[in-house]
C-alpha cells in the first residue's frame, strides 16, 4: 500500500467554499469594508483575513494577549486544543483594526 493512501484520502471539492482567487478574495473583502452591522464583526472579520486563526479563537481574544509593542498575539496554552502556547504574528494592518477598536470602547 502506498503510503499516501494511508495518510490523504481526496475528497469532492463541490462541498467546500473557498475563495480562491485575488479578484475574488478582494471583493469579498470589499463587501465586508461596506458592512453595515456590527463594527466588531467587521472587525474580527478584517483580522481573520490578516492572521488565519479559526474563528473561536479570534472570539475569544483577550486585550492582555495582543502585544501592540512586539506585533504578535499570544494565545494561551489552555485554550488550545494542543494544549501548547501559541504565538501569531500580526501584521501592521491588524493591529491598526484592533488599535481602532480599543479607542471605540
């Protein structure tokens, strides 16, 4: 048996949404700079696009865990299904999305 048998398995693609192109990755986010509901959806919406974390954990940042000085989030161990502390750099945009933010509070 072939090894990449045992370890991937394809599986039809019609199930799955994705953007996966620059034109359409930039009209979606367009449509999120034009929405009008909650400024903390847009938000985290804007920030997940920049820092690729699942959706729960962008849920549930804490201000203590945004470092503005080192440019990086720090998500505890605890939260973490590994259970291993995790760091994930944030770029200048981000952390302008989240300066943003904390003046609106």
């Amino acid at each position: 048996m072939e090894v990449r048998v045992l370890f991937w398995a394809p599986f039809p693609c019609s199930r799955i949404s994705a953007i996966t192109g620059t034109a359409a990755f930039g009209a979606l986010l367009g449509s999120v700079g034009a929405y009008s509901g909650q400024p903390i959806t847009q938000m985290a919406v804007l920030v997940s696009a920049h820092v690729f974390q699942r959706p729960g954990e962008i849920e549930r940042v804490e201000w203590d865990e945004i470092g503005f000085n080192g440019a990086a989030w720090g998500i505890p161990a605890a939260r973490l299904e590994q259970r291993q502390a995790h760091r994930v750099p944030l770029p200048q945009r981000a952390i302008g999305l989240i300066r943003r933010r904390t003046v609106r509070r």
